[in-house]
C-alpha cells in the first residue's frame, strides 16, 4: 500500500484506504476519478479539486475530495454523501492509500 499522490488518476476498482487518528480505517472502492467536474451545485468547490466517486463497503456512493489546505501546505480528504449538507468532523482524514 502507499499515499495516494495529489491529483492522481486511480482507476476504477482500485481500493482505497482512508486513515485518520480519530477514527477506525474505512474502505472504499473507485468508481470514477475527476479533476473540475464536481457538481458544483452541491458544492462551491474551486477548480483543481481531485474527486474520487467510491462506494464503501456497505454499498453507498461517496465523494472522497482531496483538498489542499494552503499552498504548499499538507492535504485533507473530505468525504461527502450527497444526502449530507456539508462535511463535519468525521469526514475528514488525514490520508488515505491505494492498494498496489
């Protein structure tokens, strides 16, 4: 396993690993990567936001968003179900990795 790269094109089927220090590991299968496509009806989202359309493992569809925090800085992934609002405090992790 290793750190998904920002922006990076994972095909679907890959399986992915969010990691965060507050909360267990959750496993998530790609089905679509997009880089300035994201229903921006949804969310305000500026362009080059990488977005990953996952499935978890109990079968409902996600969207995992790798945002840079500041320039140069680190990155978070938020994940957003489209019948949330907006992300809170679970939503956020540290990493996440790719299998392979």
């Amino acid at each position: 396993m290793r750190p998904v790269e920002f922006g990076e094109a994972v095909p679907p089927g890959t399986r992915l690993t969010l990691l965060s220090a507050e909360n267990p590991d959750r496993f998530f299968r790609v089905l679509k990567f997009w880089m300035d496509e994201t229903s921006r009806i949804a969310l305000a989202l500026k362009t080059g936001v990488p977005s990953y359309q996952v499935k978890d493992e109990e079968g409902r569809i996600q969207l995992l968003l790798h945002l840079p925090i500041e320039e140069g800085g680190e990155n978070r992934w938020c994940l957003w179900r489209p019948d949330q609002a907006g992300f809170d405090s679970r939503s956020i992790s540290d990493g996440t990795l790719v299998d392979g």
